[in-house]
C-alpha cells in the first residue's frame, strides 16, 4: 500500500511509504461539491436555516461545563464564549454556524442567506474569537469539548476554506485562531489516547476522527492525517464483528459501528477497505432487504435524551451512505447499504421540525450533513 498525501480538493506531489495494511483513499469528488450537494432542495434547506437562525445567539437556556476555579468563572455564556454561545450549548452552536455557512455557499441568492450572513458576522469577529481562545487556551479546560465541538469547529473552518466570497474569507481569518488552538488540543490529546471510545454520544472517537479527516484534507494538515491514521490502526484495524445488532442503546445519536466504518472508508484504500468491512460488519446483506437495520423508535421527542434517537436516525443514514461509497457501486453489498440509508432518511428527516427545543437546537445540522453529502 502506498501512504498517499493528496488532501481532498487539493493537489500534493508527496507521497510516503506506510504499513502494509493501510493508505489514504483520495477522494474523487471535492468535500461539499455543488453537485452532490444538490440533493438538498431550496425548500429544505430554508426549514433546517430557520432552526439555525432562531438559535445562534439564543443565549437561553444553556447548557455549560466547565470547571470553576473561582466566582470568576460564573459567567453567562456570552461573556465565557462570546461567539459560540447559543443554542443550548458550545458544540450546537459551532455546527449552528457550520450550517449556516454551508446553506449560504451553496445557496447563496436564497432568502435565508442575507440574515444568515447577518448573525454569521455578529459571532465571527476577531474579537469574540479572541476570547473564544482565551477560554479554551486555560489550562483545566484542556478537555473541553474533546473531540465532538472541537471536530465540529474544524468542520466550520473546512467550510469557509471552501467558500469562495469576500466575506467568507474575512469569517475565516477571523477564526483561524481558534481552529489552530482546536487542532493543537487535538494532536496533543491523540498519541495519548489509548484507547478508542465507543459509545454512541458526544465521547465517541470515530465520528470525530472523520470530521478531522476531512477537515485536514481540505487544510492541507499532513500531521493530522498522520496522526488519525495512526489512530485507525491503533485503535480499528483488528476490530472484526461489531456487534450492531446491539445498538442502538437508549440515548445514542451516533452508531459506534456504523461510525467506525465510515471513518475507515476515509482511510483506506477501496480494496483494503472492502476486505476490512467483510470482517468488521459480516451480516451486511448482499441484496436490499427493508427488515436489515430498522431505524431507531423515538417515542418523546420533548425529552432531550430519548430525542438522540432522531439523530441516530440522520446520522445512520449519511454514514450507510458513505460506507456505500467507500465500497463502490459494483460492490453487492452497495443496494443493501444504500436501501437501509434510505429508510433511516425516510424515518428521520420529516422529524426534524423544531417543534421541540430539545432536538430543535441541533437537528438541523445533522439535516443539513445528510441532504448534502457533506461527508464525501
């Protein structure tokens, strides 16, 4: 195998041999291209903007942790994290804003886009990210938002790096900062990492790791790249019959196994990748069958926790849908694959209403994430 450089939507002429058992899959088609991106209709993407917008700078309620030292640090939110402190909690409010600015680059003379880009410069000033780094930069909040808002951050500077406007660039310089403190905290925190985490909420590694990922090819960061390879083998490449018939459990909004492997699809070259996933996930069918991978049952979308479930739902159907890309359409597992994808869109997306804040706050970008391909 060859140990390749090339970052997505970017040319490297470096290339560097690596362990046998892995490369890095160049992605053909540029992370967030306007065609794939289609598939989200102007009508959708007005409904999941609206969610964004009625939160970004909705300071409560709020959901805050972090450790006091003192009565110094018993701030309001706007006052702790001057850009980022709306819609329920730090992690929303960052993929709020990663929404927005995807709607408005792949939107741009749509209605929404004016007030979007309205309250996207309220948040994205050098100052309020100033402080934003000031925060993460103390000492005792070295596992702040570790991986899940840190992955997310990435994701709205991978965003803005893809945007071709005026005003996306100053949003960007403005961030830069604080991205480069969210990277560092995360190449610190990599190599120490012993262990992978599984679980199907914020903790987990491997959602995270495919944010990153793809955040790093669109930045051109080769040591990130480096260091989360080493991460998949460390932690995934020996991993074989993942146990999904034991999810979901009964708060999940990711899936460990399905998130796993839709990291690795990231990493590895098809082949490779199509071996590894016959282990890893044995009982996917070799047809499209409805009864294989039922979506989650939501049953109080007014309770913040069972709510995950509808997000469970989104975030299974993108990553079925990139598992399917990962092995190709000539693979026989792809029907099978793409067929379960669209059940989970199906149960999901017509959930996504904001009716209740609890998943209102957070949903849209899950949406958003799924409608348009944003992951590959």
């Amino acid at each position: 195998m060859i140990f390749s450089s090339v970052a997505a939507g970017k040319n490297s002429n470096e290339s560097r041999r690596a362990p046998l058992w892995i490369g890095l899959a160049v992605i053909a088609a540029a992370i967030g291209s306007h065609a794939r991106a289609a598939t989200v209709t102007p009508i959708a993407a007005a409904r999941f903007a609206g969610l964004a917008l009625a939160c970004l700078h909705k300071e409560y309620p709020n959901k805050i942790a972090h450790v006091m030292e003192s009565d110094a640090d018993a701030l309001p939110p706007h006052a702790l994290t001057p850009a980022f402190y709306g819609c329920f909690d730090w992690h929303s409010d960052v993929h709020g804003h990663w929404l927005l600015v995807r709607l408005a680059r792949l939107y741009p003379n749509a209605p929404f886009a004016t007030q979007a880009r309205a309250e996207l410069a309220r948040s994205l000033t050098p100052q309020n990210i100033a402080g934003e780094v000031t925060y993460l930069k103390r000492e005792d909040r070295a596992s702040f938002e570790r991986p899940y808002g840190l992955a997310w951050l990435l994701q709205l500077s991978s965003e803005l790096r893809q945007w071709n406007d005026p005003q996306g660039k100053q949003w960007l310089a403005a961030l830069q900062p604080l991205e480069t403190e969210a990277a560092a905290h995360l190449k610190s925190w990599l190599p120490k990492l012993h262990y992978p985490i599984r679980i199907g909420e914020h903790d987990q590694t491997a959602f995270s790791f495919g944010l990153v990922w793809d955040w790093a090819g669109v930045a051109g960061d080769t040591e990130m790249r480096r260091l989360l390879a080493d991460a998949a083998r460390r932690f995934y490449q020996g991993d074989r019959n993942c146990a999904l018939t034991y999810e979901p459990s009964g708060q999940d909004f990711l899936s460990p196994c399905l998130a796993e492997a839709d990291f690795m699809r990231r990493v590895l070259e098809k082949q490779v990748f199509r071996e590894w996933l016959s282990g890893f996930l044995p009982g996917i069918p070799l047809n499209p069958v409805t009864q294989w991978l039922q979506p989650g049952v939501v049953t109080d979308r007014a309770d913040p926790k069972l709510a995950h479930i509808d997000g469970l739902n989104l975030s299974r159907a993108w990553m079925l849908e990139g598992i399917a890309h990962g092995v190709g359409s000539d693979d026989r597992r792809n029907s099978a694959l793409l067929a379960a994808a669209n059940n989970h869109r199906e149960a999901a997306l017509p959930a996504v209403t904001g009716e209740h804040y609890e998943g209102g706050h957070w949903l849209g970008t899950f949406a958003v994430y799924l409608t348009s391909h944003a992951g590959y």
